[in-house]
C-alpha cells in the first residue's frame, strides 16, 4: 500500500469515528502538553493499536491516541504519544501521525518539545516560541519517491514557523502574563544528551534550543502546506562551559513544572486562530 492509500484509509476510518468531517487544528502533545488533552470536549479516542497500520508506541505504560474533539470552539485533532527517531523508527513512521493529521484537513499544526537551551538569557523552565529551525537529523523525512498530491518535491521552508502565529503567540503570552523566549530550534536525532563540545557547536551554528523531535514533523507539515506553531520548555541549559549532568528525570520534572503556563498558552492559540 503506498502512502496515499494508507493515509486515506485511515482518514475514513478516523472520520468514521469522529464527530465532525475535518479538524481544523493539530496540535501533537509533546512534552509538557499533555494536560491540554484534558480541555479537549466531547473527545473521542482512538488508541493507536485501535488504528490498523498505525505505527506503535515502544514506551511502556504510555498508551497512544488519536483524540478528536472540540476545544475552545475550534474543531481539534490531538495525537497524544510521538514516535521518536531515536527510537528505531524509520523516518517514514517518525511523520506518519503528523501526516495523518495534516491529510485530515486541518490549517494549523501545534507541536510542544522538551529542549535543553544554548542562549545564555535562557532559564530552565522558560517557554520557547521556536521561530526556524536546523535540521540535523541523519536521515531526511521526505527522501524517498514524492507523491506530488501531498506536496512538493522541493518544498520552500520559508516561513516554516508562521511569522502571523509567532506575534500571535506573543501577544497571547502578553496578555496572560506567561514570560516567554524566542528563538531557534536545533533539531538531532539523540538519544544522548550533547557534550560540551556539541553544546557550543551547536550554539554556534546558530541554535538557541537543542531537541530530539519537532523537526521532522514540521517538514512534512509545511510540505502538506500546513502552518505551523512550535513550542519549547526549556528544560536544561547546555552551557558549554559549565555544564552539569542531564537525565531524562531531570527534563520530566522541568517540563512537568512548566506544563500548566505551556497548556494555558497552546489553549489560548488555539482559541484565537
Ligand atoms: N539536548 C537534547 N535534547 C534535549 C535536551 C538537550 O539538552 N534537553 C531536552 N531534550
């Protein structure tokens, strides 16, 4: 079965289930986003293993859906659980949800991530508003044979990260009192955390954020010609020249104190796009 037969497949069969024909948000619950899945009304979910073909999860005790439903009067379409490349998945699988979601038909992706900050003005807990990207993960997300009903063969990363929807997202943090960073997000395959070495290469090169996710996602959304909104928690500062010791506790428990204000903010995009 090709990509296009997959995807509309699943689309019937997702729709089959849903109570409306076509979200028109996005939004994949990252680290520190999960309790937007919460606000979500009249939420039907769809297990991934419910899903047939669905890629499935590999983390214990972390069961991934498909939630659809309505939040703050928009039509949304949450995917709680992402597939990481770290993980073993090929990069074809690593999108397939967020290609899944843009193929329903929504206008706007909203994508969170836990990420280690490279810029020195940068707290653990800040909030991101991610406004481009570098993409260094080893193998790239649209190699392959391109189906042009998707998207383009060469697609323009111009405006990945929607200049309306970051001032958007300013104003928003503005009006509710969330403090919030701008910046650029440095996109690598993991699982290990960066040396100090990596660290300063990195900040040099240009980055203000280092993370294992998002950027794949983002490409096949923005060559399905989807707008896009990333979000990072700072949840660690890579400073090169006084690095402290990193684990994945460490980056759970900054993005779990953020989470509430990240939640807050994702709804309120939501509301007003
Ligand atoms: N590096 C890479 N990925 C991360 C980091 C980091 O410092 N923090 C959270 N995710």
């Amino acid at each position: 079965m090709d990509l296009y037969e997959r995807l509309s497949k699943h689309k019937e069969f997702i729709l089959s289930q849903f109570k409306f024909d076509r979200p028109e948000v996005g939004i994949i619950l990252g680290t520190g986003l999960g309790g937007v899945a919460d606000e979500i009304k009249s939420a039907v979910k769809i297990p991934y293993k419910d899903i047939q073909g669905f890629p499935v999860s590999t983390v214990k005790g972390h069961e991934g859906m498909l939630i659809g439903g309505e939040l703050k009067g928009k039509k949304v379409c949450a995917m709680r659980g992402r597939f990481h490349y770290y993980e073993g998945y090929d990069m074809s699988e690593v999108t397939y949800g967020a290609k899944l979601l843009c193929f329903l038909g929504i206008n706007t992706l909203i994508v969170s991530n836990a990420a280690g900050g490279l810029n020195p003005q940068f707290s653990r807990g800040d909030i991101m508003i991610i406004t481009d990207h570098i993409n260094f993960f080893s193998e790239h997300p649209l190699r392959g044979p391109n189906d042009e009903r998707l998207g383009p063969r060469f697609p323009d990363m111009c405006n990945t990260y929607d200049k309306d929807l970051v001032k958007l997202t300013e104003n928003i943090a503005l009006d509710i009192g969330i403090k919030v960073r701008k910046g650029v997000y440095f996109g690598l395959q993991g699982p290990t955390f960066e040396t100090s070495a990596e660290y300063r290469m990195i900040k040099t090169l240009g980055a203000d954020a280092v993370g294992m996710s998002t950027v794949p996602e983002v490409i096949v959304a923005r060559w399905m010609g989807v707008k896009v909104v990333g979000l990072s928690i700072i949840s660690d500062l890579g400073l090169p020249d006084a690095l402290e010791p990193i684990n994945h506790e460490l980056v759970l428990a900054a993005a779990g104190e953020a989470s509430p204000k990240l939640s807050k903010l994702v709804v309120k995009i939501v509301e007003r796009l």
